[in-house]
C-alpha cells in the first residue's frame, strides 16, 4: 500500500525540551495505523506536530506527496486531515447541533450540513441524536468523545488523526466506539490513532508503529505483534492477552 502520510527524520523541540528524535512513520493510504507505547513515548506530540500546532525543528512531514512541515495548522486541515485531540475540543456553552455546525466548513447554518452524511453519522452514534438541542457540557465523558469524533467526520476526510479516542471510556462506549471505527474503516477511510486500549487497537489495527523516548522502535502488521506476546511485553511492558 502506498503511503498517504509520511513522517521523515522528524525532531521536535518544546522549549529546551528535545522530544522527538528521528521519528520515520509511514501511515498507508486506506487503512488504519495505530500509534502505540507507553505514557511520555512522544505519540501527543507526534500528531500534534503533524498537524503543525508544534512545529518540527528537523525533518519532513508528507501528505499525499507534498511536503506539510511549515504549513499552517488550518491550511493543514483544508488538505482533507481530520483531528481530534486528546482534549476533545468541545465547545460546552454550545449545543451538540452547533459544534457539529461549526466543524462542518460547507455549512453555515445547521440546516446546511448534507442531511445524508448526518444521518450516516447518527447511524453510527445515536446519542448524538437524542440531544442534538443539548449544551454539549452536559454530555458525559464517553458522549463528549463520540461529539468530537462526529465533528472529524462531519466533513468527508482523507486520513483521520485521533488521539487516545476509547480514553476513560466505559466498556460498553468502547464497544460502541469500535464498531463506528469499524464502519469509517469500511469508507477506506485512512486513520491514524494513538491508542491505550489495546483491546480496542487489535479490533481496528492493520498497521502498528510503537514509540518510545521519542522514537519509532517497531512497526509492522498489526497481528504480526498480536501474535508475539514477548515481543509486547518488550515494547509495552504488558500482554494484549491481558487486555481483552
């Protein structure tokens, strides 16, 4: 498969702080990669320097072909790259209608955005539905996510960037979570997602690249390290078994 994403001898520097070293990432066009290792590997700051919100002080970051290193955040975007952060993002003084209004850059009024695609997005999360006249704040955790995933694909994308979306979510919101991912795969859609979950990443996963102290230290098929639980207990420091 060819890549849609590349990330080429990138370095990132906070302040002092040196954080990325060399990361190489290729995310193949049409599938799903996940992103994967432990707390501070740098997989933040490996999307959020795609997505130019930090800047990448050497190296090259490529979509499509064309190098996005020094462009702009929204320029960015406007390539067809959907983000949702591990902050979500959401507007909580608005209604679940508005944020979704917001992020659908064809539409200027709710009654604009293309009812079709709405509807595909209330197919794969109902709740959002139910409260569509509802301040977005007085969602719970999991109904905020699925909120800020829903506004990434309001607007057709090339590659879906998300980080950490099954985070503090309920079993059931996780299961909910995996069969929307499920059906945006279906779309040959292409995703990029930081996960913790590793249930959740072995249902979606076709491509695994796994981080530490700032660098890639694996990447190959997805199940070439769902076969290898030594090789899991290297890199993560735990079973996936342990994870169902």
């Amino acid at each position: 498969m060819s890549a849609l994403l590349g990330l080429r001898d990138v370095h990132t520097h906070i302040g002092p702080y040196h954080i990325l070293h060399g990361v190489d990432l290729e995310v193949p066009e049409g599938e799903v990669t996940l992103l994967l290792g432990r707390n501070g590997a740098g997989k933040t700051t490996t999307l959020r320097t795609l997505m130019g919100l930090w800047r990448a002080s050497q190296g090259q970051v490529l979509f499509a072909g064309e190098d996005i290193t020094s462009r702009p955040t929204a320029s960015i975007a406007r390539l067809g790259i959907g983000y949702v952060p591990e902050t979500m993002g959401i507007f909580s003084d608005l209604t679940v209608a508005e944020n979704m209004t917001l992020a659908a850059r064809s539409a200027r009024r709710t009654k604009d955005i293309d009812s079709a695609r709405l509807e595909w997005i209330f197919s794969l999360f109902p709740m959002l539905k139910t409260f569509w006249l509802h301040p977005a704040g007085l969602l719970s955790g999991g109904q905020k996510q699925m909120l800020a995933v829903a506004r990434a694909l309001i607007e057709p994308a090339r590659l879906l960037v998300i980080d950490e979306p099954s985070k503090g979510l309920a079993p059931s919101m996780v299961a909910r979570m995996i069969e929307a991912f499920q059906a945006v795969k279906e779309t040959r859609t292409t995703l990029l997602l930081v996960e913790q979950n590793f249930h959740f990443a072995r249902q979606l996963g076709d491509h695994v690249a796994v981080m530490d102290n700032g660098a890639i230290v694996f990447k190959g098929e997805m199940a070439s390290l769902i076969d290898d639980s030594a090789l899991q207990q290297r890199l993560l420091g735990l079973s996936l078994d342990a994870h169902q």
